[in-house]
C-alpha cells in the first residue's frame, strides 16, 4: 500500500524544485538579455507616449473620437426612422438632391436585391418626384385597427415601397403581409424589412412566392455575402456626399451602426431564397 502522506510530500518537493529551477533558468536569461530588454520597455513607453500625443494633436484637428450619439442617452427607432426618411428625401437638408435615394435602389438592384424586375427600371424614372411619407396609416384588416408603416417612398408611376424599421422590436402578427396588401391596392407594392441582426420577418416561412418576391430584408450591418444592409449605403452616401457636415455625421451614423448591431442573420433573404 502506498503511503499517501509521502507521496503528497514527494509531489510538493518536486513542484517546489521544478519551479526553483524555472525561476533560476528565468533569472539567468533576464541577466543575459536585461540591457536589451530594458531598452525594449523604454522604447515601447516611448512609442505609447508618441501615439498618444498624435491622437491628441490629430483630434484636435479632426475629432476622431467625435459622436453626436453619445449624447443622446436613448436612440429610440422613431430617431432612427427619421434619420433614414431624411437621407431619401430628394428635398432633405442634407442639399445632395436624390443622390442618396439613388444609391439606395441600386443596391436593391443588385443580384441578391428584389428578383421582381420592377425596381430595376427606376434609373430612367425622374426620382425627384419620389414622395417620402412618414408613419404612413394603412386601412383595416381582419377587424385589425389600422397600422402604419415607418416609411414609404411613392415613386413616379404608381410604385409604392414601404419600409419596416426593426433595430430591435419584435415583430407584430402578419404585419408585413398586411402592410404589402395595402400598398399593393395602391399601385405597385414593395415592403423592405430594416433589420437589426439581419434575419428575416418571423412571419417570412409563411409567406408564399408572390409576396417574398415583393419583400426584402435589409440589414443593419453588412454580412459574408452582397445581400443589401443600411451600413453599406451610409458607406456609399458618406463617399458621394459634397457636403462636409452630413459626411461627418454619416460617419458618426456609421459608427453608431457598428457599434450598436452585429449581423447575426440564419434566414436572410437573398433572389435565390425568394423564390423559394
């Protein structure tokens, strides 16, 4: 039988003399190498001071660190909403005409865009007849009170595009398929579906071919493939815009974006899946 007193004692004696012989064998290289390692953690103090005095000098000229949304101490997806509905306005205060509404549609003209071929004609439509409607009201369905919808864009020739902006609400019952009925009895009728991880409407399984060939998920940030995402057309309006200010605050935008969603999506949409 073994004595488990000495063994316990034999393992402690080995521990402690593995580690004698590792601080020795450490201290040994610390004096072999102290001048050139000092003189690597001098000159790494020296390199973080260098860069934090560049930071300083630099935001003192451009404010890197600089963001209108810190201050706010909620974004609500109203705030949101509103920005979005400005930037397509062609009459928005951002002076840029429809230049960001155009670059809007073509990114929805894009292979993993509308497989409907109906936005794809809108580059020979004057886009400065495009109506930009907020909390848009819908009519009653199935003795449900009337809805409204975030945004609609009423295009030249009867197009109706509907928005649903959802950074972080949950879904109502049948809502998308509703708001699509209802612009569809105006004219021509598209729902795009904001979202914030990325994933489809959570009623998107039961839609039937028609209806996901009219609705598009949009996410927030961009994901592994060309599917459309908020954060990819701020890029594009950030780079065209003329005006120094909204470039600026599309940067802060895009900031805000990055660090508030994460694209997570399991059910995105894409022409493909459409169809499915």
């Amino acid at each position: 039988m073994v004595d488990t007193g000495d063994h316990e004692c034999d393992l402690d004696f080995q521990l402690r003399d593995f580690f004698r012989k590792s601080g020795a064998k450490i201290d040994g290289v610390i004096g072999t190498y102290r001048s050139e390692l000092t003189g690597f953690f001098t000159g790494l103090g020296s390199a973080v001071d260098i860069a934090k005095r560049t930071r300083q000098e630099l935001d003192r000229i451009a404010a890197t660190q600089f963001s209108v949304f810190p201050y706010f101490t909620t974004v609500l997806e109203s705030d949101l909403s509103r920005i979005f509905m400005d930037l397509l306005r062609p009459s928005g205060s951002h002076g840029q005409g429809n230049r960001f509404l155009r670059l809007f549609l073509e990114m929805l003209n894009k292979p993993d865009g509308f497989s409907s071929g109906v936005i794809r004609n809108l580059s020979n439509r004057n886009l400065n007849e495009c109506q930009v409607h907020s909390e848009f009201p819908t009519q009653e369905y199935r003795e449900k009170a009337p809805g409204r919808i975030d945004i609609v864009l009423e295009m030249p020739d009867n197009l109706w595009i509907g928005i649903e902006n959802k950074p972080w609400a949950v879904d109502q019952d049948r809502q998308i398929e509703d708001y699509l009925r209802d612009l569809r009895k105006r004219g021509t009728g598209h729902m795009l579906y904001f979202s914030g991880d990325g994933n489809n409407p959570t009623e998107w399984p039961n839609f039937d071919r028609e209806t996901k060939d009219c609705c598009l998920t949009v996410s927030y940030r961009k994901g592994s493939n060309d599917c459309p995402s908020l954060e990819h057309w701020i890029e594009k309006c950030r780079e065209r815009c003329e005006a120094e200010a909204v470039r600026w605050f599309l940067r802060d935008l895009l900031k805000f974006i990055r660090q508030e969603f994460v694209f997570e999506a399991h059910n995105v949409s894409s022409s493909q899946e459409n169809g499915s």
